[in-house]
C-alpha cells in the first residue's frame, strides 16, 4: 500500500498547446450579440478540424508522458482485480439458459447458451469459466465481429421464442446507427435481411416472423417504429407502423411481458403517450398500415408520464399504468383491457417522498422498482391483495435492482445487488417463500477484504438550508474522513432525474488504497430524492445543481475531509456541464476538473433546433430560442460563456469522442481553447473513432479509467 505525498506537483515541462484561430461568427438572439471565436472548430469533417484535435491529442500526449507509469500500474492493479475469463449468470428463457462469456485476452464477450435439463427446475446451473457446459453453444462472439474495427458496439441481440434464430445489430462508429443481422442458428447461415441504419433494441416479434426495429432522424431524434418480415432482403418492403411528427418527442416500442401487446411509447421529457397493438394483428400490418386499431392507453396530455404492462387475473386482461397525474412520485393504477370507459383502480397509491420507478408484470405477481430515503427498492406486488413486499438488505447504503426475468412464468426473480464495499452479486428471489438465494457474487482478486473499507452517507445543509445527501468510501486504515484533511474525489450529475447510486468498482479500489476518498454529492437535478429532487434542479432551477455541489465542496473543506490542493471533481455528459459551472463559480475550491464528453457549450447546442435531440433538451433546461428570460438564464450560467478572466481555474483535462452523437466533440475543445484564453492549464482527448461512452473493449476502457485516475492522482499530489 502507498500513500499521499504532502506536496502538490507542478505539471510537467511541456511544448506549447495548440492555438485554436479566433474566427469570430455573431450568434444574435433577443437583442443579443454574442461573438464566438471558435464555432468553426464544429466543421467535423474539415481537415484544419481534424488537425487540430490531434495536435490536442499530441500535446495532452506529452504533457503526461510522465504519468505513463503510472498509468500501466493503474491499468495492472485493476486488470488483476478481474476474473478475466468468466461466465455471467444464466437466464432461462424458452428451452436454454442464456449467458456470456469474458476469455482473458479479449476485448469482448460473448453470447451463449445451452440446453434446459429440466423443464420444472429454475435454478440454473452454476457454470465455471474453465469447465466444458454440455451443449453450450457460441451465439455471438463479439471479437469476431469487432475484428477490423477500432470501435465496435452491440445495439441489439435477440433471439426467437423458440431458439431458432438471433438477430444483433453492430456500430462501429460510435455514433449509435446500427446495421442488423439475422442468422439461423442450427445452420449457421445468415439470412439476407441486412437492416442499415437502425436504431438500437431491435426485436423479433414472439412468433419470431417480424422484426420490430426503430429509426432515427437527421437529428439522432427515434421518430418511427417499423415492421420487417424475417427473409426479406434490406428495408425496402418495411412497413413503419408508427411515426412520431412532434420534434420535442421521441418514439419506441417493446412487448409487454405476457408477449401479448405491442406497446408504442411516444415521449418527451414530461409527457407521454402508449398506443397497444395485439401481437395477433401486427402480421395484418404488412399488408395494410391501416387495418389495426390501436389502444390508446391515455391520450397525451402535458406533464403526464407513464408506462405499462399487461396482466391477467382470474382470466381477466388488466393494463397496470404507472402514472403521475396528480402524483408527484407516481402511483400505480389498472384499468380492465375490455372497457375503455372503467375508471382507474388505485394498487399502489401516491406516497410524496417515494418514487415509483417501474412496474414489471409477470403471471403470478408484479416486480416493482421505487427509491425512498435515496436507496433504490425492489419489492414483489401481491395481485390479490395489492401489497408490496420489499426484498431486504443489511447495509445502509447499496444498489440493487431487477433484471434477467424474460419468462412471464417464472416463480424467481433475478435480482443484482451491490455498494460502494460489496462486490456485485446476483440474486434469485423466490417469491413463494421468500428465500433470497446467491447465485454468484463478483470475485475481487488480489486479497480484497469488504471489511477494509467503510462507507456512510452525510446530509450537507445547502445555502438555502436544503439537506444535500452526499455519499462517501473509503479504506479504513488510512482513518476516518475528517479525522484530518486527505484527497479527496468528489463526483456529480445532477440531470435528467438520474441517480449515482453507490455500486461497486474496480477502478475506484486503486484510490481508495492509496489513502483518497470518493465521495459523491446528491445533488438537485438528480432523482436520489424522488421528483421534486429532479424538479427543483432543471428549467429555471438548474443553478441548484451548481450551488449543492459547491456547498458540499465547501462543507468538506470546512470540516476537515480534505483541502482545496487536494481535491478533485469529475463528471460527465450533463455532469460535465456541472464541472463546467463550478469550475467557474468556485474555481479556488478544486485542484482538478475533470469532465468527461462534457454538455459545456449548452446554451449554443440549445438555440439550435436542428442539432442531434434541441427540441427534446428543451423540457431540461428551456427553450432559449423562443423565450428571452430562458435565454438570459442559461446564458448566465453555460460554462463555455462564462469563462472568467479574474480567477486562477484548477487544471482541467477533459475528455471527448469525435463521433459523439449526444455531446458534440466541439464543445469541450472551444471551452478548452476559451480556458486557455485566460491562462488555464486546461487539457483535451478526442478519442477519433469512439461514441458518447468512450472507447470500445474492456481492456481499452481500463486503460482510458487509468488514464483518468493518473492524471486525478497527481492533481491530488498522490504519491503512486
């Protein structure tokens, strides 16, 4: 084990960063002129663009050459934490066990199966990665498919009800447009249907004769939903089923549990609307678009979200919805299939302060995901008696959740389960007796011991006096936090009613071992805390998710957790944009910014409706095209327009992909260029061929984490 130096580093001697040329573009809105020096950096595919990035790339290169071993011994300690031949836990759905396979030496997995023995046993069987499984079949091997390639995704993997064929769907660009294959599996032979430019989650009907895909628009917008009859060549004889024309929706589509109803979602951010389809008339649907009447769950009306399922009880056919009108945090109604006009019964009535997060409905019971007191629940629906049961754990704090239950029949449900100090497990719940049965719990190699580290959660109070959850982890023998000032990595989101909840991670172990703490703070925006949490940190409220981490930084130095040379903050995507904003606000508060694929230019993506997903952003953040006071309030507060001149900035490294559909690459390099402007030590990656998850490949993305966890460490003047 290692420990901190006591005095921060100076960054290496380098080359001169590259100059960004000032080409100044007017953007004018409400009366507003706005000179943008560096707009032109959007031009992807111009050479000047490409050839600045990787000069962006060469100068990040040599700025820290020096870490580079730091960085393999990273890549090592997390590399040998992983079983790296290994065999996920199988799902039983038809006649197989399904599951996948990770072999040392390889980028990615791949997906198998083999025979059911027994028709009455849903135990699966304990597989080892170094033992034969009868019958196991190779579906998929994702390094076969990837060879070639420098990137390489799978959008899409299903197969038929009755084991006969499989279909999956590959980018290689990163830019989430898949093309899809169908493939016989007792032959081997691939079918002539080559499905291009598709949406992910395509899916075979039940019957396995269809495929039902979604498409994109020129703004990366999902706007239809389509029908492909298995055999055909391409997409030329597809019917598109449904189409969504509102540009501030988006449109999708998945079978109900029971396999009986196509549901087709149209949503935005506040609003939505479920059309059910039988799975009986969608082949009548070929022939004539028109010929299906669909049901409309409810009619779209502002504000109003929900899904659901479909069950039967006692042979009657019920639509469980799971809605918010009038309900904050949800609640969970049904209404009888055969009548429109019934009015709604309460199952699960509204509780302020307890979100409902989904309804799954399988035969016998409904699996129901909510989050109270910021902990993520998993509980068992009673059809009869309309209680819940909620599956227990022992720690404070953890993250746990449903997943792996394809059959409508089953009598288990397949639960995961982790924290911040234990290790990823796998769960069946029988429901019947409420036995709770470990199938599998992710091996840590190298002698890691739970009881080494500890984790608890803190309640910051907010300059407004709103208590802020922050969740922290760290290894005991180096004392509790407090006790005296260490380094500390503090983390946010704080968007899209998302929640970080406290999991598990290799990579986080190589700097807890050597004395940093991790901490994450809760922030407003997020949905630790239920929809008001969420609501009071978007629109008009979205400061609140910069002014919360701000306060938590401040209390943890205040309190003795850590220093401001000795900490540093990370986040990504919308988060990025939350590094952007304190980066700006508190710059003294933070040794290091890093910001991943980082939304820092909002306010220029915002104003421009015919970027990838403007019109959708509009319900997070407001629609400053239209509406001046939206304007002038995110103009206030985008990073990239408010870098300050009179500040000393913390360093910053951020990180982006060329290909990312989500967060342009051109934001983080005009803010890096804007930083430097002002004398920051501000640094860019542009992974060239990636999307807006990074890299590709397990070991390609260790290698980026400890790329990232180097350049923290020596913010932090950690001594590796």
């Amino acid at each position: 084990m290692t420990t901190e130096s006591t005095a921060v580093p100076s960054p290496a001697v380098s080359p001169a960063p590259p100059v960004a040329a000032a080409r100044p573009i007017v953007r004018s809105h409400h009366g507003d002129d706005v000179e943008d020096r560096y707009e032109w950096l959007r031009a992807k595919d111009d050479a000047e663009v490409v050839a600045h990035l990787e000069a962006e790339n060469a100068y990040t290169d040599a700025r820290l050459a020096h870490l580079e071993p730091l960085r393999e011994t990273l890549f090592q300690e997390i590399k040998g934490r992983v079983r790296e031949t290994d065999l996920t836990v199988p799902v039983r759905q038809g006649g197989w066990w399904y599951y996948g396979r990770s072999i040392e030496g390889r980028q990615y997995g791949l997906q198998c199966r083999a025979p059911l023995a027994d028709a009455d046993d849903w135990t699966p069987p304990r597989l080892e990665a170094d033992v034969p499984v009868p019958g196991e079949q190779v579906l998929l091997d994702g390094n076969v498919e990837a060879d070639g390639h420098e990137y390489f995704s799978l959008g899409a993997f299903s197969v038929t009800t009755d084991g006969s064929r499989m279909l999956w769907g590959v980018d290689t660009a990163g830019d989430e447009r898949y093309t899809v294959r169908i493939r016989d599996i007792a032959t081997g032979e691939e079918l002539p249907d080559v499905l291009e430019g598709v949406g992910g989650g395509a899916r075979f009907t039940p019957d396995g004769a269809y495929v039902v895909y979604s498409t994109v628009d020129d703004a990366w917008r999902p706007d239809g939903v389509w029908l492909h009859r298995v055999g055909e060549p391409g997409r030329d004889g597809d019917v598109e089923i449904a189409h969504e024309d509102d540009e501030s929706f988006w449109i999708g589509a998945g079978f109900t549990r029971s396999r009986r109803y196509l549901a087709i979602e149209s949503a935005s951010n506040t609003t939505s609307e479920i059309d059910l389809i039988a799975v009986a008339d969608l082949p009548l649907l070929i022939e004539d678009p028109d010929a299906v009447d669909s049901l409309t769950v409810w009619d779209r009306s502002a504000g109003v979200e929900y899904s659901v399922d479909h069950a039967v009880i006692d042979g009657r056919d019920w639509i469980y919805v799971l809605h918010n009108q009038g309900a904050l945090d949800f609640e969970l109604v049904r209404l009888p299939a055969d009548d429109e006009d019934a009015e709604p019964e309460t199952i699960i009535p509204h509780t302020p302060g307890t979100r409902l997060e989904s309804v799954d409905c399988l035969r016998d019971f409904a699996i129901v995901e909510y989050r109270s007191d910021g902990i993520p629940r998993v509980g068992i629906l009673d059809y009869t008696t309309h209680e819940v049961r909620e599956v227990a754990f022992d720690e404070p704090l953890y993250d746990a959740g449903s997943g792996g239950n394809p059959e409508w029949a089953q009598p288990v449900v397949r639960l995961s389960y982790g924290s911040f100090t234990t290790p990823g497990a796998v769960y069946d719940y029988v429901v019947d007796t409420g036995e709770l049965r470990e199938l599998k719990r992710v091996e840590v190699r190298g002698g890691y011991d739970a009881a080494d580290y500890a984790q608890e959660r803190l309640w910051v109070p907010a300059a407004d006096g709103t208590a802020i959850p922050v969740s922290l982890v760290w290894r005991r023998s180096f004392g509790e936090p407090g006790a005296e000032p260490r380094p500390l990595h503090l983390y946010g989101y704080g968007s899209y009613e998302h929640s970080i909840d406290p999991g598990f991670s290799y990579a986080r172990l190589s700097e807890l071992d050597r004395g940093v703490v991790f901490a994450v703070a809760h922030v407003r925006g997020g949905g630790e805390l239920g929809r008001a949490w969420y609501e009071h940190g978007k629109l008009s409220r979205k400061r609140n998710s910069f002014t919360d981490f701000v306060d938590v930084a401040r209390h943890l130095v205040a309190h003795g957790f850590t220093t401001p040379e000795r900490m540093v903050a990370e986040g990504g995507s919308a988060g990025g944009l939350l590094m952007g904003a304190v980066a700006n606000l508190a710059p003294e508060l933070f040794a290091g910014i890093l910001a991943d694929v980082p939304f820092v230019d909002a306010l220029t993506t915002i104003l421009d409706p015919s970027l990838p997903l403007t019109v959708i952003e509009w319900e997070e953040w407001g629609d400053p095209l239209h509406d001046a006071e939206v304007y002038a309030y995110m103009k206030s507060y985008t990073p990239y327009e408010n870098v300050r001149d009179d500040v000393a900035y913390p360093r910053v490294l951020a990180m982006t992909s060329l290909n990312d559909t989500r967060v342009f690459y051109v934001e983080p390099a005009k803010w890096v260029a804007r930083l430097r402007e002002v004398g920051a030590d501000a640094l860019l990656r542009c992974e060239m061929v990636a999307g807006h998850g990074g890299v590709s490949g397990r070991y390609n993305a260790w290698r980026e984490r400890a790329f990232q966890l180097a350049w923290m460490l020596d913010v932090m003047g950690v001594d590796a």
